[in-house]
C-alpha cells in the first residue's frame, strides 16, 4: 500500500469515499470508466486536472481492496 499516496479519504468530501487526491473524483468513478470501456487517455482529456498516475493509483487500490476482502 504504500505506492498509493494519491488516494484520499475525507468524510466531507463525496461521503468519504476512496477519492483522487482530495478531489471530487473518486476511485469507484475512475474504475467504472475504465470498466465501460474508456481509455485512460479519454478520462484524461474528460477530466484535465487528473494525471495518469491518478489513474493508476485508482486502480492499484481497488484491486488491493478486492485482495483485502478476500482474505476476511
């Protein structure tokens, strides 16, 4: 986990979801874009003020989440 400094949590901000540097954009978002088929080059140009490691970091977390619930 120590990769994923980019993710924030904060209770008031989207509810305190896992969200991308504070910002409004959380990591169910950028997954589910990713999910319905858009390249990170098209969430990029949809959303500016994202960076790539953003993405990356989105998706290196989820998947650390669904590790996590397995081994509950």
């Amino acid at each position: 986990m120590n990769q994923i400094n980019r993710i924030t949590f904060n209770s008031e901000v989207m509810g305190g979801k896992p969200c991308i540097r504070g910002l409004r954009v959380t990591v169910g978002m950028i997954v589910g874009l990713l999910g319905s088929g858009k390249t990170n080059q098209e969430i990029l140009e949809a959303y500016p003020y994202l960076e790539e490691e953003d993405v990356r970091q989105a998706l290196t977390y989820a998947a650390w989440r669904v590790r996590k619930s397995k081994s509950l």
